[in-house]
C-alpha cells in the first residue's frame, strides 16, 4: 500500500489544510502573519510554496516546517484511509466500527511514533481483511483516482474556442463558480470551499474573463477586500443605470445645489421626478451587448422618512418641510431642522426620527438614534445612524457611529466609527475602530489601540504606546463597504435559511405521512389475512361441527377468537395511524401555504437588500483608493501598516515616516517606506 500513498494526488489532497493554515493551527504564525502570508502567496501567482515563504520570512524553523509537513502528510494518508474504509464499508467487507477503530489506531501511532500507519495494514493485522480483499480496494480505490485524473486532464486540454459558460456554474480547478442574473447585468462569485482553498485575485479575474464578462466588473480592491474577508458569495460585476438615466434626462433630481448643499424643501415640494413609469435606457451589458435596459420605479430612487410617491408614481414629494438628503442606498429624506438648547437624553426613547439635530450640550443614551446630521458639544454611549455629517465640538465616548457624511471629534474613546465620508479627530484615539470609505486626515492626532481603515488614506502623528496593544492602520482598500455587503449578506442568507427550513419541515411532514402509509398498507394486508383465515375457520367449524369432539372445538373457537383479537387491534392500529398520517397531511398542506406566501415575502425583501447592497457598492466606486499612511511623529514596534494587497508589522520604533503601496513594473504591488524630508 505504500506506493499507493505516493500517488495521492492534488484532487485528493484539495480538502488538506495548507502548510499556512497548519501553522496558524498549531501557533507557528499568528492570523496576522497567515493573512500576510495569503497575500505573499497570492502576489507571487504561486511561483513561491507556503514552505518556501514560511522559511524566507522567518517565521518558522527547519524543525518546525517539518514537523508542520509531518502532519500534512499525516492528514493525506488519513484522507486517503477514510476513502479506503468508505469502500470497504460499501462492500461489507468491514463495518463502520471496524473503520473508525483502524482511524483512531492510526492516529495513536502517528502520535506516539510519529508513524504513518497505513488503514489498509492496520484492518488486515487485526484480521477484518484478509491482504487479497485489502488488494482489491486498493485496486478499485486506484480506478477511481486515475479515472478523476483522467477526467481533470481531458477539462484541461479542452480547445480555446470552446463555447464559453455565459453564466452556467461550470468546473474549474480553483472552486469557483459564477452565476449571471437573467438580464446579463450583475454577476456573483460563489466559492465553494473558503474557508479550506485560497483564492487569488488573479483566479477570480481569470475566472471572469473565461466567462466572457467584459463590462461593469469591480475595481481589484473590492474584491481583493471580499476574498481578504472570507466571504462565500459577492458580487463581481454590475451594470448600474442610476448614472445614466440622470445623464440622459429621464431621472431629475432636485434635492442639492450644484455645490453639493442640500436644498430646504416645503411640504409637497418635488425631490425627485422620472419621465415615465417604466424608464428605458441604451446600455451595454455584462458582454459587451448592446440592450435596452427597464428600469421601473424602485430601480433608481426609493422613498425614505418624510417622503411619499405622487399619485402618478413619477415624483417623489417631500412630506415634511425641512432639509433634503439622498442617502448611500438611494433612499430620499426630508430632514426636519430640530434645535435643542440642553442635553439630548435618549435613554428613554427617540426625540425626532431623521431630524437635523443640533444639540447645544451633549447626546446620551444608546436608544437608537436616526439622524439627518448631528451637531454636539459631546456624544456619549450612544448609536447613531445618520445620513449627513456628524460633529461633536469635544469629543465620542463608548459610541457607535454610522454616518454617510464626515466625521469631527476633539477625541474619539472607545467608540466605533463607519462612514462613506472622511474622518477628522483632533488630539488623540483610544481603543477604538474607524472604518471610513473617505480619508482620515488628523496630522496632530495620536493613536492607540485602534484600528483605522480609511480609502483615501490616513495621516496621523504617532500611532502606539509602550505599554498598550498594538493598532492597525490601513488605507486604499475597500473594508467599510464590504463590511456594510457583508452584514446584507448575513440578512439575506437568513432569509434564505428560513425559506430553507420551512421545506425541510414539509419534505419532514411528508416523509412521517408517507411512512405511516406504508405501514398501514402492511398493517391492513395483515388484517385482511387474519380476517381470511378466521371466516376459513368458522366455515369449517360450521361445516364440520357435529363431527369434531370437545377439546379440537375448544382450539379451533380459541384460534378464532385469538385471530379477532388481532382483527379489533389492527383496526384499532390502522385507525390510530390514519389520524396520525391525517396531521402530517395537513401540517403539509398549512406549510405548503406558508412557503408560498413566505416565498413571495422573501423574494421582495432580498431584491430590496440586492438593492441596497449594490447602491452602496456603487456610492463607494466614486471615490478612488489612496493606499499612502503618513505618520508625522513616533510609530511603535508591533504596529500593524498596509495597503490594499500587502500588510506588515513595524519591528521596532520608527519616528516621521509615509509609507505607500506602489505596483513597480513588472513586479506585484508592495509597501514602500519613505522618511519626511527626503
């Protein structure tokens, strides 16, 4: 069997962890490393092993790469014993028992001498398989294998010019799938395996390409943040109309100046105004293919707080006065303007839905609060969604902040920041995390213990302490976004799980009133057969009545009444169980309703998140990525500093330096640090 071990191939070892994922296992390397290891892995198109780069970086010893490649190869023969049993077992030739003792023998072994004890030897030495019924798995084991191979070799010499998938779920060697919506203007990535296969970013674009998808797809940084993020499925290309209906005049919308100030708008105002109901526009798609594209009410512009539809569904009217917003997922507001000359207290309950809050003294209290923009003297532990601009004059204590606008604070305490505009804090961040799809421009501020990832890039003073934990700053890449899809996608997934549920509990409901049938159609069978052998009886015992002395009339009227005794019970049995399999059928029937009805639901509410989702995606394309940090001041060892492909950890104390992910010629991007000055 030993030669049988050398030609495991990669198809049977893909569910083996990497040499990367055993070291981050075992404690070699911390997740920070195995993520920089990932990115390494990737910008070298897997010209360098993880073996190769563990060593070059330094982050393991020759002891403990051999040991990390002793468990690999101890996970692969395992592997390879769990397919052995698998057919052993199919053939009967062992049972499940026998198997998972020759497993646990196995690991015994491996533990104590590290041996790698093969299940083949292990089953005959303990004389379940004779060596000619251990030949003949190994025999069909190795059919299989060469046949995958075989298969795998035939799909890599298929002709350039094949007919290419057009959105079919078709095979490829790196476990990624693609699905194309119906009108060939979005495309989603499925990986089937994240968590055990690395995916590259040159793998989903060589992906995309085979597909034949030319248009809409997004920028390298979102979907090098979506693979970094361990997402299964998101979105790799999109279409998006909203552009090109205000371009060519069939979506008006009359909310801001042309500077970008919001206009105040009376009661049954207009915000927004479509040409007609059903809007029709040129554009190419996917493909390249030129189409006409409908985009319908819901399409472009929804309704938010204080707004409604006009009775022709082609406006949008304001339903307050106050100050018009149209947020990131192309919701319109009217922002009622509310001046409080005290403390906003929210411990008890909301103030003004979406208002313009401007509060003399501070916001306190964790009721959640929705917002226009918000002005205070000082925000404590509060949770903020807002559509605008968030200003505290001194400072954000244990907050959470969403905003869609910029952010101003003196200082900024244990508190977590999201917003698609810039970050401003003046003195100092203290365990903290500020996720912005703009720039974190604070050249006098200090950081510590924090997190800070910002696309338009970063400038800070000083970042770290001697004491205190280290903090990560990045910039250029995508993490505010994509932690806003993933949350959707967490929505919709559930949605779809319930879905889920509900038809496993009917195909449940379905299965016991099937199997109950079975039963009472034996159940009946046997009552019929009684019944049959009873009148036979009673026919004979009329007929020969006079003829049969006492003790054969005894047994032949106790045989009759045994078998009525079974006739009464197996009618009593089948009753029993027709009112069983009756409740099956009807929990059927009430789940086959609510399916149908939750179905409709759940159809609606997921195109209403796909929207979001894809708003968002499309609010962040606006802005380019600007992956440069500039510290003024001291940096501390253990800092965390990276770009959108790369990341490494200061080793000691720097003092005044910038350091920018460039992509020299030829060669993968890198992080380059440059001292002030120079």
């Amino acid at each position: 069997m030993k030669s049988d071990v050398n030609k495991i191939n990669a198809e049977q070892a893909n569910n083996i962890p990497t040499l990367a994922d055993l070291a981050v296992k075992y404690g070699t390397i911390s997740q920070d490393q195995h993520g920089y290891l990932i990115q390494l892995f990737t910008f070298k198109n897997g010209q360098a092993g993880y073996e190769d780069l563990l060593r070059d970086e330094g982050m393991a010893t020759p002891y403990q790469l051999e040991l990390l490649k002793l468990i690999q190869e101890y996970l692969i023969v395992r592997k390879s014993g769990e397919e052995f049993g698998k057919i052993a077992i199919e053939k009967g030739l062992a049972t499940t028992e026998d198997i998972n003792q020759a497993l646990e023998l196995q690991r015994k072994v491996f533990k104590k001498s590290r041996h790698k004890k093969l299940i083949g030897d292990i089953l005959v030495e303990t004389r379940i398989l004779t060596i000619k019924q251990k030949d003949l798995i190994l025999k069909e084991q190795n059919l299989f294998n060469r046949y995958s191979d075989d298969l795998s070799n035939k799909q890599s010499r298929a002709p350039e010019n094949a007919e290419k998938g057009r959105g079919t779920e078709a095979e490829n060697p790196f476990e990624i799938s693609i699905s194309v919506s119906s009108d060939h203007m979005g495309a989603w990535i499925e990986r089937r395996k994240p968590d055990e296969i690395v995916i590259t970013l040159n793998q989903v674009k060589d992906a995309v390409m085979t597909d034949g998808i030319i248009n809409g797809i997004y920028p390298d940084s979102f979907i090098q943040c979506f693979l970094d993020s361990g997402v299964k499925k998101f979105p790799v290309a999109r279409v998006d109309c909203f552009d090109l209906l205000k371009r060519q005049g069939l979506l008006s919308l009359y909310i801001s100046e042309d500077n970008g100030n919001p206009i105040e708008k009376k009661k049954g105002e207009v915000l927004i105004e479509q040409k007609v109901t059903a809007m029709e526009v040129q554009v190419k798609n996917l493909y390249g293919e030129q189409m006409n594209a409908v985009a319908g009410n819901g399409f472009a512009v929804r309704c938010g707080e204080n707004t409604r539809r006009s009775r022709d569904k082609l406006k949008i009217l304001a339903g307050k006065s106050g100050m018009a917003g149209l947020s990131a997922d192309r919701k319109v507001f009217i922002h009622p303007v509310l001046h409080l000359l005290k403390d906003a207290d929210y411990r008890h309950g909301p103030i003004e839905p979406y208002a313009d809050l401007s509060v003399s003294g501070a916001i306190i209290g964790a009721y959640p609060i929705t917002a226009g923009k918000v002005s205070a003297e000082e925000i404590w532990d509060a949770n903020i969604d807002a559509i605008g601009d968030i200003r505290a004059r001194v400072g954000i204590t244990n907050s959470i902040i969403r905003a869609q606008g910029d952010v101003h604070a003196r200082y900024l305490h244990n508190s977590r920041i999201e917003t698609f505009g810039n970050v401003y804090v003046q003195n100092e961040i203290i365990d903290s995390q500020i996720r912005c799809g703009g720039k974190f421009e604070s050249p006098t501020c200090r950081v510590i213990s924090s997190k800070i990832y910002a696309k338009g890039g970063v400038i800070i003073s000083g970042v770290g302490s001697e004491r205190a934990a280290p903090s990560r700053i990045v910039a250029g890449g995508e993490q505010h976004v994509v932690g806003l899809v993933q949350t959707i996608l967490d929505i919709m997934n559930s949605i779809l799980d319930k879905l889920e549920e509900l038809k496993g509990e009917q195909l449940y409901q379905q299965a016991q009133a099937d199997k109950i049938f079975k039963k009472m159609i034996k159940l009946k069978s046997f009552h019929d057969k009684t019944q049959k052998k009873k009148d036979v009886l009673l026919s004979e015992l009329n007929r020969k009545m006079e003829t049969l002395n006492k003790k054969t009339l005894a047994n032949i009227q106790k045989l009759i009444s045994t078998y009525d005794k079974r006739v009464n019970s197996s009618l009593a049995t089948l009753k029993t169980m027709n009112a069983t399999k009756k409740e099956h059928d009807t929990c059927v029937v009430e789940l086959e309703k609510e399916i149908s009805i939750f179905t409709t639901q759940a159809k609606k509410e997921i195109f209403s998140h796909e929207t979001t989702l894809f708003a968002y995606l499309e609010k962040s394309k606006e802005r380019n990525g600007v992956p440069i940090i500039e510290i003024t001041g001291k940096a501390y060892a253990g800092t965390t500093l990276g770009g959108v492909y790369q990341i490494v950890s200061l080793t000691d104390d720097q003092n005044g330096f910038t350091v920018e992910e460039v992509w020299p010629q030829g060669r993968y991007p890198e992080l380059q640090f440059l001292k002030r000055g120079r």
